[in-house]
C-alpha cells in the first residue's frame, strides 16, 4: 500500500509540474490547463480546456478540448496511456523515484512492450 500511495503522490507531482510550466508560458491565455486526478480509481490527465480564437476567420472561436497526458495506476505500475507533448514524462517519473519496471507504455501494443525499456504490462 505505501508503494501505491507513493505512486499516486508522484503522478500527482509531475503532473501538477507539467501544468505550472505549461501554465506560466502558454502563450494561450483564453486556455485553461486542468489536472484531473481519479484517485480513486487511479486515472491522472493533464488537458487544455476552453476557446481559442482563429486569427484566420474575424470572430471566429473554436472549442478546444486537448488531452495532453494520460497516467493510470494499475496493479502498481504507472500506465503511460497518452503524451501529445514533446517532454519525456517517463524520466521525470524515473527521477522522482520509480523503476523502469514499474512503468508501463500503455500506447504501446502489448506485443510490442518487450522491446522497450519499460514492463511489458
């Protein structure tokens, strides 16, 4: 149970990371940032929410809803579902204190897995 909640705790620090440093320079102010945490059923994301203008089109706005990363907790290892971002969330995780084996590429097809770095599932 402590391995669980310190994963829940980690998740919930990088992704709370994530969001100050895309917060503090998004050039979107009409976005907002959410981190959404289920920790009761152990799902993490991290989205854009809100409108956005579109300079091509006079007072056109457009709804955008952008998931950006997508964690979950199963069977205690980390599930990386989603990452639309550049940023290696795996090596923040990695430093702040969980084995590789511990971390699943959820993207990854099952088959695939046993080529990476990470635990196959």
């Amino acid at each position: 149970m402590a391995k669980l909640e310190h994963y829940r705790e980690t998740v919930q620090k990088a992704l709370s990371d994530y969001a100050q440093m895309r917060f503090g320079s998004s050039s979107r102010p009409d976005l907002e940032i959410q981190t959404l945490f289920d920790c009761q059923h152990d799902h993490y994301y991290l989205a854009y929410v809100g409108w956005q203008n579109d300079s091509s089109a006079s007072q056109s706005v457009r709804r955008v809803y952008s998931p950006l990363l997508h964690l979950d907790i199963k069977n205690e290892k980390i599930w990386l579902q989603l990452n639309t971002t550049e940023d290696d969330i795996t090596e923040d995780l990695i430093k702040l204190g969980v084995p590789k084996e511990d971390i699943v590429l959820g993207f990854h097809p099952p088959q695939m897995r046993q080529f990476t770095d990470f635990a196959v599932g």
